[in-house]
C-alpha cells in the first residue's frame, strides 16, 4: 500500500476542473474524505485503481469526479461504464452522478432488473455518457444486441467483493472481456478477498491500491451494544427498544419472510414502516427507500440487500434482529448509522447458541462487545386463531365405494377399483341384501 500523502483540506488542491469545484462548493462539499483524498488525484491521471475503504466514506464521489472530468475532456466522445451489485445502489450512483454532472450537460443510463427494458433501451438511443448497471441486465443487453461496449474507457466496479459474494463473477468476466482492452478501470470494495486479487490481476494493468482503513473497521462514532435473549422474545425486546427512540430506525433480518414479519408486527406496534427485500418489486422497493428517507416511514425493515451502499444520512439506530451469516456483513450493516462524520448507536440481538457468531465479530472487530442486562419483558399476545367456517355454497361430495379388487400386477379391475355413487350402495337383486362386492 502507498504511503498516504499530506493531508489535503480541500478540494482544490487535488487537480479537478475548476467547473467542478464550483458544482461541489454549491453542494457544499469542501472537503475531501481520505478515500477521496488517495484516490482522485490518480484517478484523474487516468491510472488503475483499486480503492478500499469501510462503507460511508464517499466511494460514489471518489469515481465519480474522476470519472466525470475524464469523460468532458476526451476528444473521442468516450464513455464510462459503472457496475454495481444491486438495484438500489445503482439508482443511488445514478442520483449522486446527476448532482455532479447534470448542469454540465451529462446523460446517464440506468440498466437494472425489474425496470421495463423498453424504457433502458429508449435511454441507451439518447447516447449517455455513462451506463450504471447491475450486471445481470447488463449482460442481457449485450446478448440481444442493444448494447455495444466499444467506446467504453472508464469501468468502475463498487463493491466488488458484494458482486462476487452474490455470484456475479462470471457476468462480471463476460462483461470485462467484451470492452476495450484500452480503459481506465477502477475496482472499489470494503473488503479484499484472494478473488478480488485475482480479478485485478487479470483486467488491470498496474494498479494502484489504496487504503484507508483495513477490513473489518467499523466507524468510529457508532457505539455498539448486545443483547443475549430467546427467539420468543425477540420481539418483546424489539418493541421495548422502539420506545426508547424516536430517530430513524433500520432493523436487518436475515431472510426475506423474516423482514416481512417483522414489518407486519412493528405497524401492529403503532410505527410507521416498510420493509426491502428480494420478493418486493422495484417500485415496491424504491418506495419504501424513498419513504425512508423523507420519514414517511420511520423504521425500515430489511435484508443485507440494504447493507452495502444505501446512502440514508441521520438514522438513529441500526438494529441486528438477526445476526448475519458473514461478519464482513456485520460491519456494513453498522455502518448505515452514523455516517458523514455523525453519531449513531447499534444494537444486535443473540440467543445463546449464537456466542459463536458473537465471536467472529469480535475477532474481525478486534474488540469486545457490550452486552446489556436483558430486561423484563412482557410477553406478547399471539394473534387470536382464525375460526374456520366452511362455504354455504360449497357442494357436498360424493362418497366413494370399493367395488371389486385392483390388482396392480395385472391391472385387473383398474377402471371399477373406485366408483361414485350418488345414493350409497346397491342392493342385490334376488334377496334385496346388500351385493357381497358392497360389504
């Protein structure tokens, strides 16, 4: 790794356009984060990058400028390609590209799934100048046709390691081998994996790595707090936490039928909330993210969907009902509170069994967690059984009757081994008793 240099207060001082420092001084973006500070000045000069960084720490911008000055000074009309793992860190990509770009005449072009491909293909006909794209739709559009990748010279890949762990790898090859062998291309992750290493050694050509704090730091101005308590009462627990703060609230679970639960209860609770996860549609999706971010919603239900990336500024308190699988994904998660410098508290629940787990964390944490007394909590209602009350309108059904026998050797008898009758069995014809088949 390269030793960082000095420090750097503004932006001015690290070689963007002067255009630009006017759009960002409007924004109120005077001062460059560290992994903006490392990674804009090569980024610029047009060098392989490989960027890592603990999520919250302006990635978006650290491409993004770069990128942008690049694209406005080439003389061959080039183009920028961004690729990231999901639907929602596009969308947001796209939004803070936009801010950047928008009064300099950028055009930008989503391509993500759930999205109408008419729509991708009528923005694609506009000529943007930089494609955002997930890379399953992204590799859709290159087998139909749609989609040409010559004039791309600037890749960047965010949050590589979330691509690989979600089994984009070989989408991700197919697209790299398909663009110009002579580009710029950028790699940002929050952790580096033997994979990663792999991936920039075969598509980039002397990278330069930077980092800034090592996998597995989580923000300083989170605090952090552990509960150890029974399945059964997670919940009990969870509506004990509510009361305790009135801020923006994110609660990560494990699976998606468990966000959908948790959400069904929290409003039973009285709180506005929504929830994020694979079974939503975009829109769907996109609602509740928006809805979250102006407080139509104060809590947010989700899966390690929203871990990575989702750029919601204030909340308050980030809750681990479940713990997660990875604890790489631990750090993520935490660290959707108290970004841009604020403070945050994060909470995780356990049960006993999971002191493994807990484990883990702090070994990649390299410190403790503190744990809080569990108090007492009252044990909440089931919901009453719903009473089952058959159709007035439903048809009786025909009772069945075993005539003859079915022999499945031979198939003997195999059409009359069941027959409907209407008015029960039929009596014999001599003594009026019932047929000896029928007994």
């Amino acid at each position: 790794m390269n030793p960082p240099p000095a420090c750097v207060k503004n932006f001015d001082e690290l070689g963007i356009a002067p255009k630009l420092l006017e759009i960002l001084a409007r924004h109120k973006f005077f001062h460059p984060t560290p992994i903006q500070e490392q990674s804009i000045p090569p980024a610029i000069a047009g060098k392989d990058l490989m960027g890592i960084a603990q999520t919250g720490t302006g990635k978006t911008l650290a491409f993004g400028i770069p990128m942008i000055q690049r694209l406005a000074q080439s003389q061959n009309k080039m183009m920028g390609l961004v690729i990231l793992p999901t639907r929602e860190l596009a969308i947001q990509v796209d939004q803070t590209l936009k801010k950047i770009g928008e009064t300099i005449g950028l055009r930008t072009a989503i391509l993500i799934g759930g999205e109408s491909q008419g729509k991708q293909h009528k923005a694609l006909s506009l000529k943007p100048q930089i494609i955002i794209a997930t890379p399953g739709r992204l590799n859709d559009h290159l087998e139909n046709s749609r989609l040409d990748l010559s004039r791309i010279g600037i890749i960047v890949l965010d949050e590589a390691d979330r691509m690989l762990d979600m089994g984009f790898a070989p989408q991700i090859k197919k697209i790299l081998q398909r663009a110009p062998k002579e580009r710029q291309t950028l790699l940002f992750s929050a952790t580096m994996p033997q994979e990663i290493v792999a991936l920039a050694k075969s598509y980039m050509v002397l990278p330069l790595r930077v980092e800034v704090a090592p996998p597995g730091t989580a923000v300083k101005t989170v605090t952090q707090e552990l509960f150890f308590v029974e399945s059964r009462d997670k919940i009990s627990l969870l509506a004990n936490v509510l009361k305790q703060y009135a801020g923006s609230v994110l609660i990560f679970s494990r699976t998606k039928f468990g966000a959908k639960k948790i959400a069904h209860k929290i409003r039973a609770f009285g709180h506005t909330a929504s929830e994020i996860h694979s079974n939503r549609t975009l829109n769907q999706r996109i609602d509740a993210l928006e809805g979250f971010k102006i407080g139509r919603y104060r809590i947010l239900v989700a899966t390690d969907i929203a871990a990575r990336g989702i750029d919601v500024t204030n909340i308050q308190l980030v809750i681990n009902y479940d713990l997660p699988e990875n604890p790489d994904d631990y750090v993520h998660r935490i660290g959707r509170t108290a970004r841009a410098g604020k403070t945050g508290h994060a909470i995780s629940f356990a049960t006993t069994d999971q002191r493994g787990d807990i484990k883990g964390i702090e070994r990649l944490l390299r410190t403790a967690l503190p744990v809080s007394p569990t108090p007492n909590l009252p044990r909440i209602a089931p919901p009453p059984a719903q009473i089952f009350k058959p159709k007035t309108n439903s048809r009786p059904k025909l009772k069945t009757y075993r005539l003859g026998r079915f022999d499945a050797r031979n198939n003997q008898n195999k059409n009359n081994f069941y027959r409907r009758r209407k008015n029960g069995p039929k009596p014999s014809r001599s003594t009026g008793q019932r047929h000896w088949s029928n007994r």
